[in-house]
C-alpha cells in the first residue's frame, strides 16, 4: 500500500473488490428492473377502450329510436324517448356476442337462439335474464359509457335510460 499525503496507507480497490461489487450492481439492476416491469404489467391500463370509460359520441349524433353499436367499448347504445341506454353485447346466456337484426327489430343471439328486443329485455330462448347494461353519463353534450361496471338486472325498467 502507498502513503497518502496525510500520512495514512491508501487503499487501493483489487480486482476481486471490483468484481465482487460489479456483481452485486449488476444484480441490483437486474432487480430493479425486473421489479418496475412486474409493476407496469400489473397495474392496469385505460385505453378508451372495453373496460373503462368509452366515448360514444356526441348526443345529436344518435336519432330517436336508434340502435348504434359502439366497437371499442362492446355495447350497443340505444337512443328511445327516454334517453340512452348501453346495453353490453353479450348473451345472458352462455356469453356469446349478441349481434342486432336490423330486419327482425330485434338482438339475436347465434349460439343457442335468445331474443332479446330493443331494450335487451329476452323475448325467447333461453337467456334468463335481459342483457346486462353500463352506466351512462352526458356531459357537454357528448355520451360516455363507463364498460368496467356492468349491471345485471331483471327486467326493463324506464330509470335505467340516462335523460339526453
């Protein structure tokens, strides 16, 4: 060891110090890495998208007596008298996506054969219940469908529309 210029030995840093703690840096990379990863994997993502809050559009976009399908949020958006009311596309049956037959007025699902008329409520099948529905909000004049909270319900009841 060489004197330093107080007077005390130096320490010099060999190679097997070095690597020691090349190592040990290394791994404490890794692992914080790997922790942030594991972190953004885990924590959920809102897109816009099915799952979260969706725009539909803007209220004067959809006519009185329409039934508009919404592909980003997985819903039909109806439009009656009363205001809107999404309906989520998915059978209450076995969970098929329920298209709408504009011809027939009505949803028909192709899996096991459900009805279901413009307010999702089951006209035949065997479906137990209508179609689930999600909260709608109105503001600015634009039309939001919030698709991570559906509501199951048994009958149709005119409270479920959102007034425009």
């Amino acid at each position: 060891m060489k004197p330093s210029e107080s007077g005390k030995p130096k320490q010099s840093l060999g190679r097997r110090q070095f690597l020691g703690f090349a190592w040990v840096g290394s791994l404490a990379v890794l692992g914080a890495q790997s922790l942030v990863t594991l972190t953004r994997f885990l924590k959920p993502v809102s897109t816009g998208g099915f799952g979260g809050r969706v725009y539909a559009g803007k209220v004067d976009e959809f006519a009185v007596g329409s039934i508009n399908r919404i592909l980003s949020g997985r819903f039909y958006l109806v439009r009656s008298e009363g205001g809107f009311l999404a309906l989520w596309q998915r059978c209450t049956h076995l969970g098929c996506a329920v298209p709408y037959d504009e011809s027939a007025s009505q949803f028909h699902c192709p899996c096991h054969g459900s009805l279901f008329d413009n307010m999702g409520v089951v006209t035949g099948g065997p479906a137990p219940r209508p179609m689930d529905t999600f909260p709608v909000v109105i503001e600015n004049g634009e039309v939001w469908v919030d698709t991570s909270q559906p509501t199951e319900r048994s009958a149709f009841d005119p409270s479920q529309l959102t007034p425009a």
